[in-house]
C-alpha cells in the first residue's frame, strides 16, 4: 500500500520533478466511453474519426460493426 502520507498532488505548472527509484507516479485522465449503442452512431462520424486517424478501420468493424467503405 502506498504511503498516503508522502502523496503530493502535482498542478498543471508545477514544472520539472526529480524521482527516486522508490517513488511512484500515477496519471488520472478522464476519459469517457461514451453512451448509447456504439452500433447506432452516426455512420458519417465514424468515418470521419477513421479519416483524421483517431481509429482504425479495424477499429471501427470491431466497435461499431462496419468499416468505412464497407456498407
């Protein structure tokens, strides 16, 4: 278990940290999984995000159950 007592909490211009081999680091993102059906949304969207490459063809059959150009 971590000692809690030595937990620092890091600001976003809290600048350069030097770290031990002992110490720890954890990142928290948010992040979101979305609502609703993936196989529902919107066909254009889908493609859109495979176009910028923010996923894959593959991605996109195995998420939402079709690849662009594929109809």
């Amino acid at each position: 278990m971590p000692d809690c007592r030595r937990e620092k909490l890091l600001g976003r211009r809290e600048g350069a940290r030097f770290l031990t081999g002992r110490d720890r680091v954890s990142i928290e993102m948010p992040g979101g999984g979305g609502y609703g059906d993936p196989k529902e949304r919107d066909r254009a969207l889908v493609e859109r995000d495979v176009g910028h490459g923010f996923i894959t063809r593959e991605q996109a059959e195995r998420s939402y159950g079709f690849a662009p150009g594929n109809r």
